[in-house]
C-alpha cells in the first residue's frame, strides 16, 4: 500500500501540487510580514529563484525588499547577499558604497567571506575609501578562519612585501594552505615559488602539479601556465601539441598572453599537430570548477575496471584519448584491469595485449586488431 500511495502521490494533478507551493508561500509570507527574518530572507529567495515561479513574472524588486528587511535585522546571509547584489547589480542597479556597507554588516558578525570582499573593496576603494590597512586586518582575519582567497592574498602580500617585510617563508605558508583547498591563484603562485625555489626548495614537478591542478579547475592563468609547461618542458614532458591545447583554453576563457602564445606556437606546428590540437580545443568544455578535456600525450590516467565489456573500456579511451577507434574485436569480451597514474598508450597497449589484441595509430585514429596480424 505504500508504495500505492506514492505513485498516486506523484501522479497528483499538478493544480494540486501547484496549490500546495501556493499554500506554502502564503505561510512565507505571512510570517515574512509579522517580521521573521529567516521568513523574509527564504521569501526573497523564492521570488527570485523560486522553481515555482514563471521566470517571465519574477519580482527583484520584491525580492530585494524583503532581503533588506531581513539584514536590518542582521541576518547574516540576507546581509552578504545583499553586498553581492549591490555589487553585481543583481535585481538593482549597481552600487560600491552599498555592496561595502553590508558587506562590513556581515563582516563584523564574523563572516569570512564578507571580510575577503570587504578587504577587496579596502584595495581597490570601491564604495570605501581606499585603506590598504584595513584590508590587511581583514584579509587576516578571514585568512586565520580559513578562507583560501585571504589566504591566497596574504601569501601575495608577503611574497612582494606590501605593508609588512617580505618574507617567502610566510608566503608559502598560506600560499600552500590556500591551494590545498584548491584556492587558483594560490596554486599558481606556490608553482612559481617552487620553480624559483622561493621559500621552499626548487622542485619543478611538484610545481607542475599544481599549475595542473589550477588548469583543471578553469582557471585561465593556470591554463596558460600549464601550456608553458608543455611548451619548455618544465615539469612536464615537452610536447607542442598539448602546450596549444592549454594555450588555446587559456585564451577562450579570456587569457590574452595565451591567444599570443597559441598563435606563435601555431606557426610551428605541422598540418597534423595543427589539427589534431585544434580538435583537442574544440572538444574540450571549460565548466565551473572544472575542464573535460581529452588527455594530452603523456598525460597519467587510472583505469581500475573488473569484469567491464571490452567495448565500453575503448570507447572510454577514444574519449580520453580524443581519436577515433576502428577495428575488429569483440565488444562484449570482458576484461580487467587496474592500472595507476599511466599514459592512456599504456593503458589501451596492455588492456588489448590481455585479449589478444593490439593496435597501432593512422592519423586521427586508432586501428586496432589481432596481434602479430599486419
């Protein structure tokens, strides 16, 4: 019977369940109106985002009404939202002085994140005074608490000397606590640090690693850092053609050196190397906190597979590997394997050697077929 009663309640009628969002928000909004600030806050919420809500009849405006009523209050997230609107220009127009004055509502509750923006705004003077001062004490403040982009900052502070002695020690000290949280500019910078031997001693793949690591999370600087990697052979194998692949994203996310820097190494490159990478690039899809993007040669992978179907583990590797694969095998032989931190070559190489396979490449694809066969 249960299991009756929760298909007959998914196949509700939708004025029903659209009666039930309607009830819900009248209670919001009369709790909202008798002064309950959570209420006012998730109010503005849903006349802003709510699924309920026909985007075409969505109220900012209300919806700023009630997200000023609950900071004045001192909601706290009311209040640093409300710094984020102000300063974006989300639902009003945008306005410096406001944005830093909730921000500093919210900053002195506390909040690490509203200290960050605050300490920005202190920086650039941006709807404050300028105060480089202030901005410090706020960066440590939100950098002791944890925050990985204070952390980043101070790291730049000591590492160039602003407003206190330099000092590379202390800068890799935060500079490595802001890129183990995978704070971008944070790993960047500990990369530099590390190829220098700034503070730390000189150790240029662990330095790779952490340009890698800032690539893979869309960060424009680090793509292009990546591709100098590849480009000099700096903890990293050399290679033209994934040195263009990270160019190349650097400058679609916005990098102008790395449009420069892919169209000097382009004049280099041969017809294949210049195909094959400009198809690494276009099928490659830069997200938020996060690149899919076909392995470069030379990059390490782990396959870790036990009874999968033979075709499902080539076509995995057509992907990572961004070639097309033809030939003659059967999809459905089941294979295993665990292999860490191997070139995908290495990987496909030993995955077709265990069922009598092999395969060789022709341009932009993979033939694959019976071993020793020609």
């Amino acid at each position: 019977m249960r299991a009756m009663v929760a298909i007959l309640l998914l196949l509700a009628a939708p004025s029903q369940v659209q009666g039930a969002a309607s009830a819900e928000r009248v209670a919001l909004e009369a709790a909202a109106k008798k002064g309950n600030a959570q209420a006012q806050y998730d109010l503005a919420l849903e006349l802003m985002y709510g699924e309920d809500v026909d985007p075409k009849t969505r109220d900012a405006a209300a919806a700023m009404g009630w997200l000023r009523r609950a900071a004045e209050q001192g909601h706290l997230e009311a209040q640093k939202d409300l710094g984020t609107n102000y300063s974006l220009g989300i639902g009003v127009a945008p306005d410096a002085a406001e944005a830093a004055h909730w921000y500093s509502k919210a900053a002195d509750q506390g909040d690490a994140e509203a200290r960050f923006y605050l300490a920005v705004a202190y920086e650039q003077g941006e709807g404050v005074k300028a105060d480089s001062a202030a901005a410090l004490r706020l960066h440590r403040l939100a950098a002791a608490q944890g925050y990985a982009s204070s952390q980043a900052e101070l790291g730049e502070i000591y590492l160039n000397g602003l407003l206190v002695p330099r000092d590379d020690l202390e800068a890799v000290r935060w500079l490595r606590l802001a890129a183990d949280q995978g704070q971008p500019e944070g790993q960047v910078t500990l990369r530099e640090m590390l190829v220098a031997g700034r503070g730390v001693a000189r150790n240029e793949p662990e330095a790779n690693q952490w340009f890698r690591k800032a690539a893979e999370r869309g960060y424009p600087r680090g793509m292009g850092k990546l591709g100098e990697s590849y480009a000099l052979g700096r903890g990293a194998a050399r290679n033209a053609v994934c040195a263009y692949l990270w160019y190349g994203l650097a400058a679609k996310e916005g990098w102008i050196l790395g449009e420069r820097r892919r169209a000097a190494l382009a004049a280099t490159l041969s017809a294949d190397e210049l195909v094959y990478g400009s198809r690494l690039i276009a099928e490659s899809a830069v997200k938020p906190g996060n690149v899919d993007h076909p392995c470069c040669p030379g990059d390490l992978v782990t396959f870790s597979l036990k009874d999968a179907a033979l075709g499902d583990v080539i076509a995995s590797i057509g992907t990572l590997s961004g070639l097309k694969i033809a030939g003659d095998f059967d999809a459905a032989a089941s294979v295993r394997v665990k292999l860490e931190d191997r070139p995908w070559e290495e990987i496909l190489t030993y995955i077709l050697h265990s069922v009598g396979l092999a395969w060789r490449r022709n341009g932009d694809t993979i033939l694959v077929s019976r071993a020793g066969a020609g």
